[in-house]
C-alpha cells in the first residue's frame, strides 16, 4: 500500500484523490491547505486519516510514500524544494514553478536525490497520445511539417465568477501557464527536437472581475493564447487554448507529414489518412484505453491522470524510477518554461522570440 499526502484542496480533492480512490494499492492519508481548519474541513468530508497544519507538517510525516503538490502555482517552488531536500518521493503539479531561475535551483537538488520527482503532465500517458508518439518514430507520416493542437474549457466564460488567483498573472499565469504548459509538453514529447522561433498572442477575454467582497479587480492573466512555433526541420506548430469558450470542451489536434496524417477530437477519437490508401479515413485502434474515456464521460486531462497514476504507484511500489522514464521532469520543466516565456514576450512585443540560434529551419522553395 502506497501511503500519500496531498499539498493542496483544488486540483488535489478534483484529480488526484479522485484517481488514488480507485487504486487498490494507494491511500490518501494526509492532507493539507490554505489553514489547518481548511485542511480539516476536506479531511472530515472524504475521510482522509490526518489533517495538516502546513506544507512541512505533511512532507514530514514519517509514513507518507509519495507526497503531492497541487497548491497554487506561486508555492510551487517553495514546497517542492522543501519536499526534494526533505528526501520524498514527489509529483508536483505543472507548472513546475513560475520562473525559470527556480526550475534550474531544484534541478541541482534533484540531481543529488534518488528519489522519484516527475512533474503532472499526464497526456504523455494517455494511450491515444502515447500511439501518436509510436506511430511518428515509427515513421509513419514520414518527414512532419504542420502539428496544429487546440483546447478549450467553459469555466471562465461566466461574467459573473468571482476574482480568484488564477487570474492573476504574477500567480497562476493564466491560460498560458495551466494550459499551454500541457500542449508544449505533449509537442515536446512527440517530437523531441529544439525549438528554433516562437510567436504568441493572449487575450484576458474578460478584463475585470469582482471579488467575494464586491470590489472590481483588474484581470491580469490571459483567458486565450495562441503561438505559433518552429521547431528544428522546419516543423511549424500551432497551440491555442481558451477557458472562456462559449461552447463545449474541446481537444483537437491534426498532424501533417509527407505520407501521412493524423487527427483526434473527442467525438472520432484518432484516425488517419495515409498516403497508399489517399482519401480513405482509418481507424487508428489504440488498446487499453478506459470505458470512461471512450464515452466521453472523463476529460482527457483526468482520464490521462488515472494512466499515469498506475504507472506512478507501480514505480513507488517498487522503488524504480526506470517505470517512469517517458514522464515529464525537471529538465523538461526548464525547457517548457523557455518556450512559455517565449510566448509571453512575443505577446508583449508583438515579435518573434528567437530561442535557438544554432540550429537551421531548414526551409526551401
């Protein structure tokens, strides 16, 4: 049985205790919150053994396998280093922290640790994204030119919702940070190449929001983003996502290669077009994927973590941190984090952020 805290009362009580309620091999035995009476209150209503007064009080306590960090984007740091040095197993939320400076700080600690520290960028682990992965190496597609991928969430399109954190830049960074971090992830790892040029816009789509006491406050993270990338052979990749659609939730993505292609939404799932068989649609058959997730009845974000969270108790379990090879990590999070930068001072400036200057686009014609 692997014994888990979690840091945090959002995402912590949506994804995390709602995945490790379905493992036989896990239990949530600590939380903790904004205040003891918070961690408390979350403790009572899901049975959860021990409520802690702070961050330190969970990450110390002597049973705990696997300690979780889903708090607040600006505590990411602070409570991820304290959990390295305190030598836990961890996995902290995205982003990994707000600052790039910061990611590098806890890549030193986590080279002295041998302990496992993954960061929560879940689509790696959905079969669907992971096929897509398989059948790009395999070369399939033959040489890529195009990867377009779009997201979008209802949660903020509501005028009426009130001024929260997240929607101030300095702490939860918006859009760009909770989503576009996913999307630059998932691309990274499909491809594994060098970025080369990033353009970006934002849009807080709703400018003011009133607070729980009535006051009107300036939004200032992005609702919208969009970039467009250039990674390395002249491989263009657009990203967008919004929380403030009007409509439904949505996830989409279409790749272009020379002999072939590949698209996804919700409702269809993955299918292809190949050049031997050109016009023909194809189902692309991928295995053990959930009933939950076939129905639409999950999103792709909680329904990946419940992949990963096997794969992560496996490794816990048995001490191997080789289980969790294809996870997203630190490294990783330094690298997104150059790339989401990159977005915002493009946004700011209205020009193209030059990451790479090494490398060729390679374009011809």
């Amino acid at each position: 049985m692997v014994n888990i805290g979690i840091i945090g009362t959002g995402v912590g009580i949506r994804t995390y205790l709602y995945t490790v309620n379905q493992m036989e091999n896990a239990n949530v035995i600590a939380i903790s919150g904004s205040s003891k009476e918070r961690a408390e209150e979350f403790a009572k209503e899901y049975k959860i053994k021990l409520a802690c007064k702070d961050y330190k009080e969970l990450i110390d306590l002597k049973d705990i396998d696997l300690v979780c960090i889903t708090a607040p984007n600006k505590y990411h740091y602070e409570y991820a280093k304290y959990c390295i040095e305190a030598g836990k197993n961890m996995i902290l939320e995205k982003p990994a922290t707000l600052t790039i400076d910061q990611a590098y700080e806890l890549s030193q600690l986590i080279k002295n640790s041998n302990k496992i520290n993954i960061i929560n960028h879940q689509l790696r682990f959905n079969p669907y994204l992971a096929k897509v992965k398989e059948i790009i190496e395999q070369g399939t597609l033959g040489r890529l030119y195009y990867i377009k991928i779009h997201q979008q969430s209802t949660g903020f399109s509501n005028k009426d919702m009130k001024w929260t954190w997240s929607l101030e830049d300095e702490e939860g960074g918006g859009v760009r940070l909770a989503m576009g971090s996913h999307l630059v992830d998932l691309v990274r790892f499909w491809l594994g190449k060098e970025v080369i040029t990033v353009q970006g816009n934002m849009d807080v789509v709703i400018p003011k929001r009133k607070s729980y006491d009535g006051e009107i406050k300036e939004v200032t993270a992005c609702s919208f983003f969009s970039s467009s990338i250039n990674f390395q052979d002249n491989i263009t990749v657009n990203l967008s996502a919004t929380c403030s659609a009007i409509g439904k939730n949505e996830f989409e993505f279409s790749i272009y290669g020379e002999k072939g292609e590949l698209h996804f939404n919700l409702e269809n799932k993955l299918i292809g077009y190949f050049k031997d068989s050109q016009g023909k649609q194809q189902i692309i058959h991928v295995d053990g994927v959930t009933q939950e997730e076939k129905d639409n009845k999950i999103s792709i974000f909680k329904g990946s973590f419940i992949y990963y969270a096997k794969q992560i108790l496996s490794a816990v379990e048995n001490n191997d941190i080789e289980l969790l090879e294809k996870a997203s990590n630190i490294e990783d999070a330094i690298e997104n984090q150059k790339i989401l930068n990159a977005i915002k001072e493009s946004a700011i400036t209205g020009k193209t952020v030059e990451l790479n200057k090494g490398y060729s686009c390679n374009a011809k014609g």
